[in-house]
C-alpha cells in the first residue's frame, strides 16, 4: 500500500469498527456571558439541561481573568481587551452551577443555571 492511501484506510477502519467524528461546533447550542469591570454578564444563564452546550466567555476587561468552576471542572484564564475562553460541556443534570473569576472573586461570580 503506498503512503498516500493509508489515511483512506485508516478512515475505512475507523467507520467500520462504528467511530463517527465528533459533532459540529455548529450543532452544539452556543451560550455567551461577559466579563466587565470584573463582573460577569449577565450573573446567572439559563441552559438546557440534558443538551451538550458552548458556553462562550468574552474578557472585555483590560486585565486577564481566570474563569473557574468546581461543579463544571473548569478552569481557564482568558486574556483581557477581547480575549475568549470556549468551553464545551457535556450535558448537564438540572441544577445549579456555580462558577467565579479567580483573580477578582469578591465581584466576578456567577451561576449557570441547567433546566
């Protein structure tokens, strides 16, 4: 077999033994909040429970933020003056979850709420 056809085999392998690629980024529901003057807009976001979702979050601070959340496992630093963190999560049970801005956590809290 020469080295051009081995991704095509690869491939037949992979759909044969029932691998799929993953979802579209454009099939998963997108949610957004902000971060301004170390607050995040809005506080509380209602999601679908049981639905995997992209929760996009903009720093439009000038400071870098650590976005963080125990209950959803995530952590992540986002730059400041636009920078985004992406964050895709599996599908959530209904309830509460809350997630805070390390750096500035006396302000920057929030809660994403799974119905």
């Amino acid at each position: 077999m020469t080295a051009r056809f081995l991704p095509v085999a690869f491939a037949a392998t992979f759909l044969a033994m029932g691998f799929t690629a993953p979802a579209h980024a454009g099939d998963v529901p997108t949610f957004e909040i902000s971060i301004k003057d170390h607050k995040f807009n809005p506080e509380t976001i209602e999601v679908p429970a049981n639905t995997e979702i992209k929760l996009v979050v903009t720093n439009l601070d000038e400071t870098a933020e650590e976005f963080e959340s125990y209950e959803l496992n995530r952590e992540k630093i986002i730059a400041g003056g636009g920078g985004k963190g992406v964050f895709y999560l599996d599908a959530l049970k209904p309830g509460s979850y809350p997630f805070f801005g390390d750096f500035n956590q006396a302000t920057a809290k929030g809660t994403l709420i799974a119905k």
